[in-house]
C-alpha cells in the first residue's frame, strides 16, 4: 500500500509539472510582516548551514549493533538508537529513554522507568512502533543467543543474572534471565552481584534496544541496509553506499530533537583520506581532517594556516612502559640475569628516574609534549566521586604534579642498585630488550630517543638497551604476550567507568608485564605483588561504599607507581592536531561507552579553531565540568 501511495504522489506531480502548474485557488490572505529571526549563529561563532562534510577510509562492516563493536560500527550506531541514559558534555550521567531509575538496597536490582512516545522510524523517517522496555528484552535476548555470534554478548553474561547460563545454553527459558519488562514501560535488569559501575555499561551497544517484531521480520537481512534497521536516535541513515558515502540526517521524530543542531551529516569515501585530509580542509570540502604530525611545520609556519590548526582532545587510552617480570627472550639477552635487575626495586626506579618523558614525547608532538604527558595509569577525567577526579583520590593526589625525571635521584639510585644487585650475582651491564612496532614512525624515533638518554644518563656499564623492530603482523603476539621483552610502551583502555578497570593489565595471570613472578620482598617480609594484589582485591570487594572503593584502588595504583612495577607516560593525543570547526568540547563526553561518538548538542562553527580558542575552551571546559561534577555529587 506504501509503494501504491508513493506512485500515485509521483504521477500527481508530474501531472502538475507538466500543466503548467496547480489550478487557481482563492487569493491568499495578506501576510502578517515577519518579526527579526532569531541568529542561530548567536554573533557569527557558529556556522549558518550546520552541515558536517568528511571523508573516511574505513567502512563500517554492519549496520547489526547488536553483535558487532568495531570502533568504526558503534561510531555510526551511537547517532541511530538511543538506550536508557546518556552523557553530557562534562561526563555527568543524565537520563535518555529511561526518565529515572532506582536500585535496590542489595545492589542487585535495577528498575529503569521510561518515557512514554518515543517513536520508531524507518530510514525514511516514518513512524513504526512506539519504543518500550520489550525491545531492551528483546535485544539482549538476541545477544545472549550463542548462534547470533554477538561480540557484545560477554559485556551483558558478565553482570546479568543467568545470562551466562543461557548463552552457554545450561538453561533454555529466557525468563529465567535477569532482564524483565514488568509493562510497557518498567524495565529490570537483575544482577548477579552488585555491579557499583552498572550504568555506565548501558552506554554501550549491547545495551541498545532494538523492535522485535521488525527484527524477527528481517531475519538475517537485519543491518545488511540502511533500511533493513529502525531508528529511535538523533539521526537516520538517510543514504548508505558502502565505499562510496554515507548521510545521516536529523531524525525530526526524536523526542530530544531541539538539542541536535547539526542537520547533516556527509561523509564520502576515499581511501586516501588521511593523506588528503588537510588539503580537502584548505579548499572547504570537508569540515574536519587530521593534521599528521610530517606536516605540522607547514601549517605552523605558514601564516594562513597557523590559526586553523589545534590539538585534538585527549583520548582515554594510556600509554606507560611496563617491566616484564617473566622474561621469555633469546638466551643472548641473558633474560635470567634480567629476572635478577627486574626484582630489585633500585634498578627500576633508577630507570624510572632517568627516563625523559619530555623528550621522548617531543618525537610525536614537538610544539606541546606537556599536553599528554601523566603520572597516572588511570587518566585524568576518567571518573570521579562525591564531586573529585579519581587522581585527586587517596595516594595518587600525590603524584599528579611530580616530575619522574630526576639526574641526581637517578644516579643514586642506580649506585643503590649497583650495590645491592652485585651481592645478589647479577652482571653488569644489564641487558635490556626494547622493542617497538615498526609500522609507526614515531615509535622508532622515540625509542631511539629513549635508548640514548637513559644510557646516556645512567651510563652504558649500567644498562645496554637492544631495540627490537618487529613488524606490525603479529607485533604483541610477538612481543608483550609471548614476554619477549625487558622493558616495553603498552597501552590501556577503560571498559567502564569504574577505576578497577584500570587493573586488569596487572591481574594475576595477565599478559603484559607478569608482575606476580617478582622476587622482590617488601619490608614486611611479604612478596611485593602480593601486597599489590592484596589492595586490590580489598578494593574490588568494596561493593557499597564508592568513596572508601576508589581509595582503596586509588592507592593500590599508587603503590604500584611508586615501586615502579611500571613508568606512566601518556594519554592518547586522539587525533593528534586537527584542522576543524568541530569543538570538541561542546560534545557529550565520557572515556567510555559510545558518548563521545554522538553528534547530539554539537554545533560547526563559522571559522576554524585555533590553538589559543581551543586551549581557552578546554580552561572553561575543566572548570565547568568540576564544578558540575560537585553538583551531581550532591
């Protein structure tokens, strides 16, 4: 019937062109003479046409949130459905389809309430169904059923009561599963403990709803198209041509439809995106691009480009150098010798305290290595409690403003360890394997960089560092996992928004520095890790009180710092420098999840940003989010 009515609109109006026109009606009343418009550019800040323009060189895989998580797929799901709550700009949770929420005393379950008249659509904006707590049961269904290979189905069995029973198909009723729609519009979720961080993981896309009956229709074909999914979010996917373009356009049956004032966006494919990306900028064509680092001279020092650059926000990835306690490198490493050095606390901080992170930062960003530098494994503006950043918290407040590079402290220690690793039979110089990706540029500048200065400083009778290049097939199966390293940079990243998620490179049983296999005793006589592993488990079995949890992990991560299992070195830089009218502060916020991904209350504007406007927006941004971090701790 659709498609009938559609043809017979077609033939209406080519008959209408094709008559010159409409017949006559009667005269139109005069009109009322229109009032001053308001200035959506509010002074000329923001652009007038609010279309964003980019291009990209990877193309998602499938529009089926519910069993994909690629960075490039949640990227597009994130505009498309909306789930139970939502981000604001400074990170502070806020309510979305549910309007609020209760948990019980216990913890263990959670009672979302919804809106009511939250509309499905189609790609063309039509209106389908209503969206009610159903469709939450209907999705995690979906994920949980093993034949529908869901990468997203371990986020909801690890906190969901029975789901792991079900997806492991122990148990077949899906009723018996901790997701419950009690009516159309009260959703439970029933855990299996208390999950203190449980509404951070609704964020994610395994948490979105999605229409059973459209799901059921579609069968396989469910996310093949544009058309072939439903929309409940700030946008539809208007036009989908794979490798080609792609159009999101602002859903007008959005219930929060007055925040979103980015109309479209355009995005068109190239494969050469990253290399065009600036000059496409220069000629207008696109609205963002990524400035790499081999071209920053020319737009810093060219006086028609200097003001249209700025840093990227920082990412929530961090960076740090680990040291491998379970050595597993050749024999002419003399990894044995190596588990001697690596036990003594001396020698790691002696290397600690030698080691430049200045300089070794300059090699990526010589106009502001300062920026990404921190002394922390969790990143700042990560999390927060009753109103303070978690690095403000117990033991780590101590280390946010020092300075590890240290000459004097360096050589000290080193004498130290000179001494104390002799009596212990170890030979000098310690070797030390460093190896690096050689896929990045950067990264072999910078281990030159870090080569040099600590042998430089500490003196080539102390430690003789061999760089390692590995090619980037197979680079941590061949290097971090397999421990065929001394001494190595690795990364992290949060899964949710709690700081035990900080923790889980340094589990027992891990694979990035295997710190339980240390030989080092504390002055209490018990091994070093052991006291680690002790603080955090305390920490993690702190269920209820959050302000005594994230102290208690706040100076388990501490401990750790200060004895040097491993040396913080960076958060990632994001994009790196980027030309843009896109500032990023006016976009939901959190280091997890899919907030950042949204276009929702993001606006372009008139003119590119500088790097002085950008450091202004980010000093506004930071005080503004602590002061709204203090109000929501109240």
């Amino acid at each position: 019937m659709k498609k009938l009515i559609s043809l017979l609109l077609v033939l209406t109006m080519i008959l209408t062109a094709c008559s010159g026109g409409p017949a006559p009606g009667p005269a139109e009343e005069p009109k009322t003479p229109e009032g001053p418009k308001e200035d959506v550019t509010e002074g000329g800040k923001y652009a007038a046409e609010q279309v964003y323009k980019y291009t990209y060189a990877e193309e998602i895989t499938t529009l089926n949130y519910l069993i994909n998580t690629t960075y490039v797929d949640m990227n597009v799901a994130a505009n498309l459905i909306d789930t139970l709550v939502q981000y604001d700009k400074y990170g502070v949770l806020q309510p979305a389809l549910a309007e609020k929420w209760e948990v019980s005393d216990d913890g263990l379950e959670w009672t979302f309430h919804l809106k009511k008249g939250v509309k499905w659509v189609d790609f063309e904006g039509n209106e389908v169904a209503e969206t009610t707590a159903n469709d939450f049961v209907a999705s995690a269904k979906y994920i949980l059923t093993k034949a529908n290979e869901s990468e997203s189905a371990n986020i909801v069995y690890s906190v969901i009561k029975n789901a792991e029973e079900y997806f492991n198909e122990e148990i077949t009723d899906f009723a018996q599963v901790g997701v419950k729609a009690t009516d159309d519009y009260t959703l439970v979720y029933t855990l299996k403990e208390p999950v203190p961080y449980f509404e951070s993981m609704l964020t994610y896309v395994s948490f979105f709803p999605v229409y059973e009956p459209f799901l059921e229709e579609m069968g396989d074909l469910f996310g093949t198209a544009n058309s072939a999914i439903l929309y409940n979010g700030a946008y539809l996917l208007t036009e989908f041509e794979p490798q080609i373009k792609r159009l999101l356009t602002k859903n007008e049956a959005y219930w929060d439809k007055d925040v979103v004032f980015v109309k479209e966006l355009n995005y068109k494919y190239n494969k050469e995106a990253s290399s065009l990306g600036g000059e496409l900028f220069r000629r207008g064509e696109v609205s963002h691009a990524i400035i790499p680092t081999t071209n920053l001279d020319e737009w810093m020092t060219n006086p028609e480009l200097k003001d249209k650059i700025s840093p990227d926000r920082l990412g929530t990835y961090t960076y740090f150098y680990a040291f491998n306690f379970n050595p597993k490198f050749d024999a002419q490493y003399e990894p044995d010798n190596w588990k001697i050095a690596v036990s003594n606390p001396n020698f790691r901080k002696s290397i600690m305290s030698a080691f430049n992170r200045l300089a070794a930062m300059a090699t990526e960003d010589p106009y502001n290595p300062e920026y990404r530098i921190i002394n922390t494994i969790t990143p700042p503006n990560f999390t927060s409690q009753n109103g303070l950043d978690y690095t403000d918290i117990g033991d780590l407040a101590a280390l946010k403003g020092k300075d590890f590079f240290n000459e004097a402290e360096a050589k000290s220690l080193r004498d130290k360890a000179v001494e104390e690793l002799t009596k212990a039979g170890a030979k000098f110089p310690v070797k030390i394997l460093m190896p690096y990706n050689t896929n990045s540029a950067y990264w072999a500048q910078e281990a030159q960089v870090v080569k040099q200065g600590l042998e430089t400083l500490l003196g080539n009778d102390y430690i003789q560092i061999t760089l390692l290049p590995h090619a980037p097939t197979g680079f941590l199966d061949g290097t971090r996992r397999a421990g065929n390293y001394s001494l190595m940079k690795v990364n992290w990243g949060p899964d949710y928004a709690d700081p035990q998620t900080y923790t889980d490179p340094f589990r027992r049983g891990g694979n990035y520095n295997f710190p339980e296999y240390t030989t080092e005793v504390s002055a209490d006589g018990k091994n070093a890790y052991d006291v680690y592993d002790s603080m955090i488990q305390e920490a993690k079995a702190e269920l209820i009180d959050l302000t005594k949890r994230y102290e208690l992990f706040a100076n388990a991560e501490a401990y750790l710092i200060n004895n040097a299992f491993v040396i913080p070195y960076n958060v990632s830089g994001g994009d790196g420098y980027v030309a843009s009218i896109v500032l990023p502060f006016e976009r939901p916020y959190a280091p997890f999840g899919i907030a950042t991904s949204t276009w929702k209350g993001a606006r372009l504007l008139a003119n590119p940003i500088s790097m002085e406007e950008f450091e202004k927006a980010q000093e506004e941004w930071q005080a503004e989010r602590d002061n709204a971090l203090k109000e929501a701790a109240k």
